[in-house]
C-alpha cells in the first residue's frame, strides 16, 4: 500500500523504486513480474487533465413545442464516450529499468534528453513494435471508499490525505453503481500490487518537449484512452 502527499509529486526517493504517480508503461511490462520500475518511465507532473466526452446524437422533437409550450429534444444514448489525458511537466534524470522476454532486467541511468527522445521514438513506433510502442498511463489517487461503497481497512473520514492508500484513476465503477450492467469493469483495489494494477489503456497521440537553459526539458503529453489491437495478433 503506497501513500502520498501530492498527486503530482514523489511517493519515494530512491532512484530504483517507484518514485512518482504518474508514469507510463511499455506494452512489454504487462508480460513481466519484476520490481515496479520495469519497462515504466516515471514522470514529474505539474499539470494533470483528465477530460470525458459523452458521445450521444441529441434531435429536437418536432412540435414539442407546440403541444407543450415549451420546446425539448430526444437523445440516443449508445454508451459512447471519448476519454483522454493531458499532462505536463519536468523530466529528470531518471533509472531506466529495461526487460526483454526472460532476459535479466537491464537498469541505466539515463539523462532527461535521452528519456525525451525515448519518449519520442515510442510515440513514432506503431502498436506491433511492443518493446518501444508505450500502452498505458498510471496516475495514482489517493482513495477512501472501496468497491461497495465502504472505507478501505484502517481508513476512515478522519484519515488525513497524505495516509491514504493509492489507487489508479480508471473510469471503472463501483460494483453498486452497475446493477443494470451485464459485465462490470474491474474497480481498483489498494491492496493490488504494483506489478498488478491497471492503468489506463491507450496510446500517446501527442508529445512535444523543448531543451531548456540549465539542461531543463519540459514536456506536454496528450495520451487517448482506447483498446489496442496490435497488428501482430498478440
């Protein structure tokens, strides 16, 4: 269970383990079982925008206005959404953490410019190439209430925020909330490893960083959440 004062800052200090609440994750890391950090870049945000647009075609209703004095229209609700992410901040220097099948994990430091242009070289791959092709953003919130609307153990109303458990924003719902439902997604639990948890799935659609005096590199990322269908059938 990880805790954490801010969103946007830093869960830990060692270079080797999981150091911030947001970062990305290489659709390799999904086939492995190793520390928190593998096939992830961790990421220093200061912006963070989570949008939602509902999808549904609305139409007025013809005479609706005449029969009751006041006019209204009819909507087609087919359970259609877009979701994506923007974030935006500082990359550091970081440990780069890299497997590769069963190979031993390969750990490099690698300098903030290098991490950008790894940043860039994913985002230029295509969802086949899946040890460069990056397939899911983690942002970890701190929670309170659990799947059926009951306090985490140990966790109340009193519970300051910086002792809260983390869990990875989803646009899943609680099981309560899907009686009408016929599959339900799966609500995030904190007591899910972090090998285990589920961030969301997409793809990086954006990203511009600029090199900066004083060797500062800024980015701005616009991640799409979706389902992706890798042309090499996997």
């Amino acid at each position: 269970m990880v805790s954490t004062t801010d969103i946007l800052g830093n869960v830990g200090s060692s270079g080797y383990g999981l150091d911030s609440t947001i970062f990305l994750q290489f659709d390799t890391a999904m086939k492995t079982t190793d520390a928190a950090i593998t096939n992830r870049i961790m990421l220093r945000c200061n912006t963070c925008s989570i949008t939602t647009n509902k999808i549904a075609n609305s139409t007025p209703l013809p005479f609706s206005g005449l029969i009751r004095g006041e006019s209204t229209a009819i909507v087609l609700d087919l359970g259609m959404a877009s979701k994506s992410v923007n974030i935006g901040g500082v990359i550091h220097d970081q440990i780069i953490s890299r497997r590769y099948g069963s190979d031993t994990p390969i750990y490099v430091s690698m300098t903030a410019q290098e991490i950008a242009q790894l940043l860039h070289s994913s985002v230029d791959s295509s969802f086949i190439q899946k040890n460069q092709n990056i397939s899911q953003l983690f942002i970890m919130i701190p929670s309170r209430v659990g799947n059926s609307y009951s306090y985490h153990a140990g966790i109340d109303e009193n519970t300051p925020l910086d002792e809260l458990p983390l869990i990875p924003f989803t646009w899943a719902s609680r099981d309560n909330d899907n009686t009408s439902a016929s599959l339900t997604s799966d609500f995030p639990n904190p007591g899910d490893s972090l090998q285990e948890i589920k961030g969301i799935s997409g793809y990086i659609d954006n990203i511009r960083t600029s090199f900066e005096p004083g060797n500062l590199v800024t980015f701005d990322i616009g991640f799409q959440e979706s389902f992706n269908i890798s042309l090499s059938g996997e």
